[in-house]
C-alpha cells in the first residue's frame, strides 16, 4: 500500500514558483508512489489570491491556513474568551513560554541563597508550548486568547521581570502589542483542525510528516510527533535562524516587523531561537541542502547524529544542450553574471572589478542576466555605477549602446525594456566565464546552472559556494575588485583551461545536483523512517508497511497460498533439520548453530 506523507510549508510550495518550491515540486513528482497531502500557511492573502501551481496526481489533498491578518483584525488588545478557570490555566501555560523567552536563562537558589542548578530553557519553552496546544484542542483555539489583554499583562511582566535582558525590559506597550500580534500569528498552526480524531483524517492519517523549514510551519510536526508518534523529518535549504538575524526581523516570515524597535526585535530572534532548537531536538532526521547549513544547524543545537546533507536537485535537462555543444562555442570576451540583484549580491563590485579586466583584456563585456524578485532600487544603482565607470562608451544614464554592461532579463524599475532571454538556458548562452560576487548566499543556483551549461566559473567564498563548485571553478574573497578581476581575466586569456574547467564542473553537478539524486535521496529517508515507526497510530501491524520482511509474504514451496497466506520461511531461509516452517529468526538461529553449510 502507498505511505502517505504530510509535508508541512510556509510561504512556498504550492502557492508560489521559487527555490523551495520547485524543489518539493519536483520531489512530490518524483515519488509518485507514495501518496501526499500538502498542509500550506500562506504569509499574505496575495499569495492566496495568485493561485497554486499545478499539482501531481499523487497529491490527495491541500489543507491551506493563513498566518496575515484578516479584515477587521489589529493588533489591538481583545477580550479572553475563556471563563476563569481556563484563563488561569491560560495565563500559566503562556506566562511559562513568554518566561522562557524573555529569561533564557534561570537560575535557581537553595534556601540559603547558594547558587544552583540552571533550569534548561528548552524544558521550559518545550512544555508551555504543548500545555497550550493541549488548550487550543480543548477550548477551539488561541488566536483570541493571545491577543487579550491578559496575554499582554502576561508579557509585561515577563518582560519586568529579574534576569530579563536590559533591551527586554525597556519593552513599552506598542513592543508589547507587537510581540503579541507576532507570536499570535505564529503559533496560529496550535489553533487549527489539521490533527484529526482518528487515523483516517488529517495528520492523524500520515505515515510521516516532512516540515520545510523550522519557522511555524513545524509546529503541526511537532504535535504530531508527541501526540501520534509520527516520525518528522526536516528539511532546511536554509537555517531560519540565520534569515532572522541576517535580515533583522525586517523579511523573515511571520516573525518579521517592518522598523521594529530593539526589545520587539530582542523577544522575536529569542521565540525564533527556541522554536528551532525545539524542532531539532524533535525530529528524527534533519536534512540540510549543504554542509554550510549543516554547520550553521549544529552551532544553533542541531544534534550531529541525525543530520544528513541531502543536495537539492535540479532539472538539468534544459541546459543539456548547451552542456554537449560546448567545444562548439565561439570564444569571445565576455563575462555572465545571473541572479535576482539585490545589495546582498554585491553587482557594484564586479561593475568596478569589469574596469580591471579591461586593462588586461581589451574589450571585454559583461551581461547581468536579473531574476524575478530583483530590487528595482538597488537595479537603478547598478545601471548608473556602470554608466559612470564607462562614460566614454555610454549613450546616456540607461541607455546600452556600446556600454560594455548590457542588463537583461525581468529587470524592474519604470521605462525598463531589457532583453529578456528566451529560456533560463539562454542567460548562460556563450563561453566565458560565470561571475558570482555575492556577501551573502546560501545554495548558489546560478553557479549549479552554469556548471550543467560547462561554463567556468568565478565566485567568491560565501556561503556554499567552495561545496559546490569544489575544484572546478576559481574562488576569490569577497568585496576584493582586484581577486575578482585577476580570476576573471586569468580565464579569459587561458581558453583551454576555460574548457578543461567547464567540463569538469559539468561531470560534477550531473554527479551531485542533478533532481535523480535529491528524489532516490528522500525516498531512501522516507522508508528509513517509516520503518523505525513503533505499533500504534495510524496503521496497525498487520497493514503498517515494512512491519514484516518480504520474505515472509512469499509461500512455501508447491502451495498456491491464501488470499492473505500467513508468513511462511523460504526454502534458502530453512534450516535443513527443520521439519516444518518456523519463524525466520529461529531458522536463522538453527542454521548459525548447526546447519550445514
């Protein structure tokens, strides 16, 4: 029978075409054995409102949830809906949370005041967080009760209270109703009916549960690893952790507050600190998509032992014609930067890195290729540092003329009419060099499509470029004009390393990137943790798959066997001084004891 998995995620897959969630496309129709049922939060009603993607036919259903405001819905403070008892029951369970992420640290006293244990703060954080899910499922939810005017006493006073940061107890009352909208929003997944009563609905019915990400989209997994025993899997392409504090609490999820003050910032990065320590400690397996997540997995408490680095896979096949055709390709001076252009990114510096090049190598050009998402701001500031460094060749501000920078591609900003490319594939059409000049990165797609394309490349050393592109390409440090240029010329006045590079960076990501690779990955794990699965919901023993070897379904020699024949030992399992078929183990015993053989 087919193992029906829970994938849980937030703000991607199947609402909107990313990286993420082309990934779990492309994994969901790559097992098309197993059944899945996709449990989505969308973070604004935008991405509701634009439609899914086309799903696969092994996608049995969509439960959808909402973690942005609805009309009518402020952060204002609002009545407890609960009768006294409940509220006290309410103001425990969240005054224990808002404690443990307001004092991270506890320390506790004897009677005559000496120093003792420290109280560990997950303990705390782990049983407030299931004390209140237990209310939500008993009294129909908590959207309401966290946003009442008891939850904001309960914060002050977590926020005033002795061992808090000093950043936290400067908290006024807008940082208290800030917080309170955010932890709203992001323990909303507490409050809703995806669990089920029985094994034949919601979560209750999975087999696994896969959570993408350790933002509030793992919550349902948590509650269904303590309350069913469902096994979790994990899988993080990139730690939310590092967002949050890399972005600020400006564009991290439902935890991100537009030009919050310092003790909003403080309380939110503490919950989001404790929420993913929480989920690492839960899962039974965490998969990260490159050893630097990995690493940024176990100083942020992920456990060694149950991570296993799973390289997202990606469609090769539309740049497989460029990959064969690339002895054919006419030589010409001309370096390829693709991306979405952002200030992370760091285009100004390969703008001034291009100036260099060109003393070395006369006429060289450079194409920056933009994605979707790209910032309109920071795009404008590139086209002008480019025409100011090239003012001899420029025809105006934004015009290409003979501008060596030509802009491709969805670039935005009004009056913008770039080239688009025909296809992805068409952005790394040619042969020179692939240039990636990132600060930040994380998994650099543009250089794994360049390596299919066996186009040489150059990239700083951020993020998981160095595992990517291991021995196949150049690395320089970042914010350096002079390294990056030196590589980017040093390739450009040597065609056949050029080539020797392309092709070995080709064989290595049809080695290692390719979608094949990242499905047989999964399918491997997905079996491996069903398998661990003790008795209990949702399947029992008899119907529960891998709860026998399948060896056992097979008959014994000349019978034909019930519908539902009974296990039996094959012939080779036997041993030969057994009369009549025994268990397996016991056949095995008796021929490790005294078979022949």
């Amino acid at each position: 029978m087919p193992v029906r998995v829970a994938v849980l995620t937030e703000g991607g897959y199947p609402y909107v075409q990313g990286e993420v969630a082309g990934w779990c496309d492309r994994l969901l129709r790559g097992l098309h054995s197993h059944e899945f049922e996709v449990y989505a939060l969308s973070r604004s009603r935008r991405q509701e409102q634009a439609g899914r993607v086309p799903l696969p036919g092994n996608v049995v259903g969509v439960r959808e949830a909402g973690l942005w405001d609805a009309p009518g819905r402020g952060t204002e403070a609002a009545a407890m809906p609960y009768g006294r008892r409940v509220r006290r029951r309410f103001r425990a369970e969240f005054g224990a949370l808002a404690d443990a992420v307001c004092r991270p640290v506890v320390e506790l006293r004897d009677g005559a005041g000496q120093s003792g244990r420290v109280a560990p703060v997950e303990d705390r954080f782990s049983r407030a967080l299931h004390g209140l899910a237990a209310l939500a499922a008993e009294h129909g939810g908590l959207s309401a009760a966290l946003r009442s005017e008891d939850a904001l006493h309960v914060l002050e006073s977590a926020c005033r209270r002795a061992g808090a940061p000093r950043v936290v107890q400067s908290a006024q009352v807008p940082d208290l109703l800030a917080v309170a909208a955010r932890l709203e929003r992001a323990l909303r997944p507490l409050s809703l009916d995806w669990y089920g009563a029985s094994g034949t609905a919601g979560l209750a019915a999975a087999d696994l549960v896969h959570a993408v990400g350790a933002g509030p989209a793992v919550l349902p997994g948590l509650l269904a690893k303590r309350n069913l025993g469902t096994p979790l899997l994990l899988t993080e392409y990139s730690v939310r952790l590092r967002e949050h504090f890399l972005h600020g609490a400006g564009d991290a999820g439902v935890l991100a507050v537009a030009g919050a003050r310092a003790p909003v910032r403080a309380v939110l990065a503490a919950f989001q600190q404790l929420l993913v320590r929480e989920a690492y400690r839960t899962a039974d397996l965490i998969t990260p998509g490159n050893a630097h997540t990995r690493r940024w997995q176990e100083r942020c408490g992920a456990p060694a032992e149950r991570l296993r680095t799973v390289h997202p896979g990606m469609d090769a096949s539309p740049y497989a014609e460029l990959g064969e055709a690339a002895d054919e390709r006419p030589g010409t001076a001309v370096l390829t930067w693709v991306g979405r252009l952002a200030p992370a990114k760091d285009v100004v510096t390969l703008l001034h890195a291009l100036v260099r090049v060109r003393e070395r190598v006369p006429g060289t050009r450079l194409r920056i290729v933009a994605d979707h998402g790209s910032d309109a701001g920071y795009a404008a500031h590139c086209r002008a540092v480019a025409a100011g460094l090239f003012p001899d060749e420029a025809t105006g501000a934004s015009g290409e003329g003979r501008n060596p920078v030509s802009f491709e591609g969805a670039l935005p900003g009004p009056g913008c009419r770039a080239r688009q490319p025909a296809s992805r594939a068409d952005a790394f059409a040619g042969e020179g060099p692939v240039v990636l000049s990132s600060v930040v990165e994380g998994f650099p797609v543009p250089l794994v499509e360049a390596m299919f394309c066996a186009r040489a490349t150059v990239a700083t050393d951020v993020g998981a470029v160095c595992e990517v592109v291991g021995g196949t390409g150049l690395v320089v440090p970042p914010r350096n004009p002079a390294a990056l240029a030196d590589a980017c010329a040093s390739l450009l006045l040597d065609p056949q390393r050029r080539a020797r590079l392309g092709a070995a960076a080709r064989a290595r990501a049809l080695e290692l990137f390719t979608v094949e690779q990242n499905v047989e990955a999964f399918r491997g794990i997905y079996l491996e943790l069903i398998s661990r699965r003790s008795d209990g919901p949702p399947r029992t023993r008899a119907t529960r798959p891998f709860a026998v070897t399948p060896e056992t379904h097979l008959c014994a020699h000349g019978e034909e066997g019930p519908a539902t024949p009974p296990p039996q030992v094959p012939t080779w399992a036997r041993s030969s001084r057994a009369a009549s078929p025994v268990p397996v183990g016991t056949a095995r015993t008796a021929r490790r004891g005294g078979g022949h053989g």
